[in-house]
C-alpha cells in the first residue's frame, strides 16, 4: 500500500512539474502569435517527455543515490521525501512564494540525509554551487548577446519584414529547446527517491515520470503558457529566442553532469539581463535581488525541515528535535516582530522630524 502511494505521490508531483515549469518554455512562442495554444502544449509536451526519456537519466541517479546513498531510501522515506517536496510546493503556493522544484526535491532528500546522517557533503556543495552561478551565468550571457543584437547591420536585418518569418521558426525551436532541457533535468525531482527506493527502475522512473509531465504540460499547462506567454510582459522574437535558448543551454550541461538546477531562477535572470543591457541599472532593483536570494533560501531549506520532521515524527517517533525546531521557530518569528517594528518606529520618527 506505501509503495502505490508513493508512485502515486512521485507521479502527481511529476503531472504539476509539467503543469507550470515544462509548460512555460513555449510562453514567448505562444505569446509571439507564432503558434497556438493547444499547438504549443502538444509540441511542449512532446519535448518534455523525449527529454527525460533521452536525457534525463544523470539527474535521477543524482537524487536517487548521488545525494544521500540509496541505502537511506526505504519506502517510507521515499514517501515522506515526495510528499515533504509537494506540500512545500502547495504552501509556497497559498503564500504567493515562487519555488524551484528541483531546489525544493533537493531539500527534501537533504531532510532525510540529515536524519540518518549520510549527506554526502560534496555533492551537495558542488549542486549548490551550480545554483549560485547559473543564474549569474545567464545574466552574463544575456547581457553579452542582447548588446551583440544591437550591431547596426544586424538590427536592421532583424527589423526587416523579410526576418520574421527565420526569428519564428528559431523562436519556436528555442521553446522546444527548453522544453527539452526541462524534461531532461526536472523528471528527477518526482521520481528520483522511487528510484532510489528501488520502487521503479531508472528506465521506469523515466519513462513514467516523463509520461506524467508531459501529460500535465499537455493537460494543465494552459493557464501557466497564458500567464507566461501575455500578461507579464511583451518581448522581442529575437530576445525571446535569447531566454530561452540561454536557459536551456545552461539546464541541458547541467543534466548531463546529473546536477538538478532551477530553470525558472535561470530564465528569470536572463530575462533581467536584458533589461539591463537595454535599460541600464534601474533594473537591478533590490527587490528583485532580494525575491531571487529568497527563493534560492526559502526552496530547499522549507523542504528539508519538512522532510527531516515528517521523519523524525512518523518514522524514528523522536519528538525532541521537533522540540529543538519549535523554539528555532519561534525565536525567529520574534526576532523578525521586533525587527518590524523597531522599522516602523524608525520611520514614525523621521515622519515627526520632517514635520
């Protein structure tokens, strides 16, 4: 019974991988007007799942036995694992926090190493070190190839009419790019601990997890390609063509040395690269800066609190950490009250100053 529903689990995790990150690769194609929605979905999700299929086998090991010995995932584990990540995704969610699901799987398996103490340390430096340069690295390419855009001979090429029908196609092909590169590096997050549990082969855990997110790009990825694709903001083909194909470069490297990285932090900082190259430093706002540190922090460390205390609780029947946990909690929420209001104090006082 445990282990239908952690397939169950790993597989519902997997439909909702392809429901919103898989999903937003063909946004700027769609949002071009060069193809129509439900064209975008079948082409997304079959590059999803050819993805996975083809390349996505490095990352499974990686969150299967490269983070923590496969040994640590029993059933149960990988159970409480799975569910630790979908339940950190689905309270992000009720309070409008963007999470990465590959740092939110990460984090979850961090958990359960932590409680049996068998993290190996290097690998997890070495993940975490990819996620604090690829999204520098995207920025820095984007940057590079948007003022390589603005040579004159080449921008009067693009603005010609005769451009647009090559920019479409490339943009397209960039879509499907990173729907590959989506496929290859994010169907570890929902099976990979099944694997390890050795509840699925690597040849089943791919095949049914890239089955899975390609059917939700394919079923329920209509909301998140009209988000993405026409009401944040409208891009040039030529720029649409740099997110995409920068992010999926990046993503694609990664999944070949079996290191899950976040596409969403990686596209979104291609996408302030631009801006910055067009725009200049108003558009590094802090609060930009400050929602990526967030992410990067918040993801993985509210999975494997989860994790660790679903295990602690469930599996081991040890309260006292849980114990520990609660008054960390608690002191954190009061320093962060106090904090609060020592600014509003700070800014009553300078309100009476200008008086």
């Amino acid at each position: 019974m445990l282990t239908i529903i952690a397939i169950t689990v790993g597989l519902f995790f997997a439909i909702n991988i392809g429901a919103s990150g898989a999903a937003a690769s063909m946004g700027i194609a769609y949002g071009a007007g060069v193809v129509k929605k439900r064209l975008a979905l079948i082409l997304c999700s079959i590059t999803v799942f050819l993805g996975a299929w083809l390349g996505g086998g490095e990352v499974v090991k990686t969150l299967g036995s490269g983070i923590v010995p496969s040994s640590t995932f029993t059933v149960p584990v990988a159970l409480i694992v799975l569910t630790s990540a979908a339940l950190a995704l689905f309270l992000a969610n009720i309070f409008g926090i963007p999470l990465s699901t590959s740092e939110v799987a990460v984090g979850a398996v961090v958990g359960a190493g932590i409680v049996y103490q068998s993290v190996f340390a290097s690998k997890l430096v070495w993940i975490m070190l990819f996620w604090l340069l690829t999204p520098f690295v995207a920025f820095i390419i984007a940057i590079s190839v948007t003022f390589l855009l603005k040579n004159k001979h080449l921008k009067k090429w693009m603005e010609a009419p005769k451009a647009v029908p090559y920019l479409s196609i490339l943009v397209v092909f960039m879509g499907l790019f990173e729907a590959f590169s989506a496929g290859m590096n994010n169907v570890a997050n929902a099976v990979g601990p099944l694997v390890g549990a050795k509840i699925l082969s690597t040849g089943n855990g791919i095949f049914w997890g890239g089955l899975f997110v390609a059917g939700g790009a394919l079923m329920l990825g209509h909301r998140v390609l009209e988000t993405n694709g026409k009401k944040i903001t409208s891009l040039r083909l030529e720029e649409g063509c740099v997110i995409s194909g920068t992010g999926a470069t990046i993503v694609t490297i990664a999944s070949v040395f079996g290191i899950p990285v976040p596409l969403t932090q990686i596209t979104t900082s291609s996408i302030i690269g631009i801006g910055y190259a067009k725009n200049g430093k108003s558009v590094l706002k802090k609060d930009i800066v400050v929602q990526l540190l967030t992410v990067w922090i918040v993801s993985p460390v509210l999975s494997m609190v989860l994790s660790y205390t679903l295990i602690q609780l469930i599996i081991e029947h040890n309260f006292y950490p849980i114990i520990a946990m609660a008054g960390v909690l608690i002191s954190v929420i009061g320093i962060m009250s106090l904090m609060k209001k020592q600014k509003s104090s700070i800014t009553v006082h300078q309100e009476i100053a200008k008086e």
